[in-house]
C-alpha cells in the first residue's frame, strides 16, 4: 500500500471517528439535561456528527448519484452547525438575552429554505457542478459552488464572526480560570473555522478533500471536557462581576463542592497559602473553617468569627454567605464574604462598658457612698444632743467626732474611687506605638517593687496611650509585690498580644471573678483598686485582660490586644 493509499486509509478513519465520536457526545450531553447548555450543545455535535457521517458516505461512494446525494446533505448540515454554533455562544455568554424568542425560529428557516434550493439546484444556481477525484483507493466529490452556496457561506461566515467577538468580549470581562474555559471553545471554533476557509479558498491537501470534519473529534472533546469535567469554572465571571471590584473585606469564592475557587488579597492577607481549587476543609485556620461551614448552612443564624489574623492582632467577622447563579439561574456555589466588624464590636464592647460603669457609679453613690454619709448624720445628731446638755458626755462627743471623721474619710475614699473611675474608663482616642519591653522598663523604675526582679521576654509594639499603659503595668508589678509573694515578675509576648506574671502564690479560683471589681481585695490594708483600674485601662485601648495560672507557678495576667 503506498503513501497515498494509507493516506487516505487515515483521513477516512478519522472522519468516521469525528462522527462516531460527536455522536456519542451528543448523547451524552443529551442526557445532562440539568446543565442548562447540554441541549444546544447536544444540537451541535449532531449537527457536526450529521457533517462528518455524510462526507465519510461521500467518500465510500465512490462518486456518482449516492456521493452527489451525501454532498448536498453535506452541505446542508455543515450550515446546519454552523447556527447551532451561533445559538451555542449565545446561550453560552448569555447573549441570547438580546436577541428575540423568534430569531432562533428565523435562523433556522434560513437553513429549511436553504436546503430546498441546494436540493433542487435551480438552474445550477446552487452547484454549478461536481467534479472528481481519485485519493488513494477513494474517489471524493466536490462541489464548484454556485451563488446560492457562496451567498450561504457569506452568511454562515457572518455568524462566526459575530460568535467570535461575543466570545471574545466574554473572555474580556471574565477572570481567571473561566477565561481559559472560554479560550478553549474559542480556539476550536477557530481551527474548524480556519479549515472551511482553506477549503473554500481551494488550499488543499487534494483538490477534492476537505479535512474540516476530521477537527469535529478535538472540538468535541475540547468542549465537552470546559463545560462538564471544569464546569465549575462557571461561577468566577459571575462573583467577580459583583463582588471583587474594589474590596476590601476577604471574599472567598466556593464551588458547589465547597472547594476554593478565587480569593481576593483580603482573603489571602489573613489565610497563609491560600490557593486556587483548595478544599476549604484544606485551611490551616480551623476557626475560619468551622464558621463558614456554618453559614453555609441553610438553617443556620448570622455567623460571627473571632480569628487570630496576622500581627498578632485579633480581628471579628460577620459572615456573610450568597448563592452564585449563573445564566441560567442555577446555583454553582457560593461567595463568602468577612465583613470586618472588629472596630464596631469595639465601640458596642466600650458602650457596655460604659453602661456598666455608670452603674457602678450609681451603685456606689447609692449604696456604698450613702452608709458612711448616714453614719455621719447619725452621729452629728448624737453630738448636738451631748452639746446641749448640761452636762456632756466627753467620751461620747469624742467617740463621735472620731466616727466623723471616718465617715469622711471613708467619703474621700469613695470620692477618689469614682474620679478613677470616670477617669480610667475613657477611651484612648489618639494611640502612639508603644514597645512594650520600653514601656515595662520605664514602669518598674517608678512602681513600689520591693526585692522583686523584672524579666522582659516581650519583643511587639502595640498602639497605646503611653501614660496610661505604664500606669497599668505599675499597677500589675504593685499586685505582684503587694499579695503574690514574688520573686521575679515576668513581661512574655503572647500570639494575641501580652502578659504579666509572676513567681508567686498565684489567684485563687475563688476571687478570679471578682478579681477585677472595684472595692474587692484580700488585704485588709488594701484599697481593690488597683487591678479594677488595670482592667479599666485596658478596656479603654479596646482590649480584653483575663487571668490564667503563671508558668512559673504565680499569677499570669494576659492582655489581650
């Protein structure tokens, strides 16, 4: 068998495979009917299939009526798919939104009156005449168009041209992965396109051969595999088109199978390694992890996440979680945006906080304030009635004016406790960045420390006010000196932010909750002010203070900023 008998042996197998292959996948997108798109894209690969199965009868005939017969079907089906690629792209982009209902009933009256006339062929208006060919051990057929054929191509050719800016603008405003998807339909649509122009412009192989059908199997496949093995790719353009325009929250695109699909800077700025196609169960942030599954839920309420982001700083969220449909008004996923609510959740914190002191100012006025006030009345009465005796008890009177002047001593007390208060509680509204190893060091000089020793192991800037976070630190090396039986206090850096503790005793898990309240101590010379002003401080940065045992066996006073 020579080169040109094996030549043709292959040309003619892969024609057949062309249309043994568009046919499968004709069926099969057929019965995918619950992608919307499967049925105009069933239509075209039977279009194609229809294209390739009469040009390899055409070839097997060996010339004659039955090649004459399979080349007018030929013809007519190659026009044939070439609407059902139109009406394929438009349906595709979402263009077909722009187009009347009837104008696929048009386009496909078009191809009905077309094939009527290459069939009869009027006056060999059609096809002026068929001449032949041997090709190896084949004889092929081919047609000298006629101005019905060429004014069909012109029109044929105008489709694809429209198709291909359509898709071209698609590709323009789409991002990332679904660009490619677009590409490759794109790029098959060109290679079949560029093989009827080689044809028609008599570039051949063989001046009878037109190898376009043999490109149906890579358009087929190529397709197929964009629109059904990626065909979550569909929901990039979509999401991006609404939310990654200038955002400044982290969104997170998911597919249906809650896989990462996109991320914007946001989002990779608090997630290390965040990437494309990643599980979302695949996250080293398990409280992010665990929060989205949770507002992916159908039943589930408003989610709040509280996360560690980067810097040490920890930051509130509120997930919010919307369905992405497509064209076709079908969920492919969901994009997920972090709202950052850190700044808010602060001032609502502070506003309780302040509420909260109010009444404990009232209740101090009311309650605490009030004993030492009645006491002090009770016993100026008891002094007038001494005074206006004849005879006045002396020990009386001095028993007196020594209670007055606890009462009023007491009252100054109180008095300092609530301008403290009011003073400490005000929120800091012009930080500096603060080194706390400086700040702790500059606090041990002025703070009453005995023997103690001071270790600093903390290495982080925080915004404070200065002032008052060296107040706060004082007051924390006081309470070690004053009742923890210390040796060495110890400033450490923390993930969240920074601590104080010491060698000493440590907090009974009985005072733990009343540790911070203003009054309360376990000294009887003491005044419970100090660690109520320490957490009032740091309450007015917008921090959180809690207590935990010292690794170092004391008490260990963690600030969370």
């Amino acid at each position: 068998m020579g080169d040109g008998a094996l030549l043709g042996v292959l040309v003619v197998s892969l024609v057949l495979l062309a249309a043994v292959v568009s046919l499968v996948l004709a069926v099969y997108s057929w019965r995918r009917m619950e992608h919307p798109i499967s049925d105009s894209y069933a239509r075209l690969l039977a279009a194609d299939s229809a294209w390739a199965g009469f040009y390899f009868v055409m070839i097997l005939s060996g010339g004659g009526l039955l090649s004459a017969a399979a080349l007018a079907a030929h013809s007519i089906s190659a026009s044939t798919a070439a609407v059902m690629w139109f009406l394929f792209v438009i349906e595709y982009t979402g263009d077909d939104e722009w187009l009347p209902d009837w104008s696929g009933s048009i386009l496909l009256a078009e191809i009905g009156v077309y094939s009527v006339l290459r069939l009869l062929n009027p006056n060999g208006l059609a096809v002026r005449e068929i001449v032949t060919g041997e090709f190896g051990r084949f004889v092929l057929s081919a047609e000298v168009f006629g101005p019905i054929v060429l004014a069909q191509l012109a029109f044929t050719y105008c489709l694809l041209g429209v198709s291909f800016v359509l898709l071209g603008r698609f590709m323009w405003n789409t991002r990332n992965l679904y660009r490619y998807q677009a590409g490759a339909i794109l790029l098959t649509a060109v290679v079949v396109t560029a093989s009827t122009v080689l044809f028609v412009s008599e570039f051949r192989l063989h001046p009878q051969l037109d190898i376009t059908s043999v490109f149906f199997v890579f358009q087929a496949v190529v397709i197929g595999v964009a629109l059904y093995r990626y065909d979550f790719l569909k929901i990039a353009p979509v999401a991006s088109d609404r939310f990654f325009r200038e955002m400044a929250d982290p969104v997170l695109i998911l597919d249906a199978d809650h896989e990462i699909i996109d991320a914007n800077e946001a989002a990779e700025g608090i997630v290390d390694g965040l990437a494309s196609q990643q599980p979302l169960d695949g996250l080293d942030k398990g409280e992010l992890t665990d929060a989205i599954s949770a507002a992916l839920s159908e039943t589930a309420e408003p989610t709040e996440l509280s996360m560690m982001a980067d810097g040490g700083r920890r930051q509130v969220y509120d997930i919010e979680v919307t369905p992405v449909t497509d064209q076709f008004e079908i969920t492919q996923g969901h994009v997920v945006v972090l709202h950052d609510v850190t700044d808010r959740k602060q001032r609502e914190r502070r506003l309780r906080e302040q509420n909260d002191r109010l009444e404990e100012f009232a209740d101090i006025v009311s309650h605490d304030l009030r004993n030492p006030l009645s006491t002090a009345a009770g016993w100026t009465e008891v002094i007038d009635r001494e005074l206006a005796d004849d005879e006045p008890d002396t020990e009386t009177l001095q028993t007196g004016v020594e209670q007055l002047v606890e009462s009023h001593e007491r009252m100054d007390e109180l008095i300092e406790v609530l301008l403290t208060m009011a003073r400490e509680g005000q929120a800091v509204d012009d930080p500096e960045m603060v080194a706390i190893d400086q700040c702790a060091t500059e606090a041990w000089r002025t703070a009453e420390t005995g023997d103690l020793e001071l270790v600093v192991e903390a290495d982080r800037t925080v915004e404070a006010d200065p002032a008052r976070l060296r107040q706060a630190l004082e007051n924390l090396f006081r309470n070690a000196n004053d009742h923890g039986a210390a040796s060495t206090v110890y400033v450490t850096e923390t993930p969240g932010g920074f601590a104080v503790e010491d060698d000493g005793e440590g907090v009974p898990e009985t005072d733990e909750a009343s540790l911070f309240e203003f009054g309360y101590t376990t000294d009887e010379e003491g005044t419970g002010i100090g660690l109520a002003v320490v957490k009032r401080i740091v309450e007015a940065h917008g921090w959180r203070i809690g207590v935990a045992d010292s690794n170092h066996g004391g008490a260990r006073f963690e600030i969370m900023t």
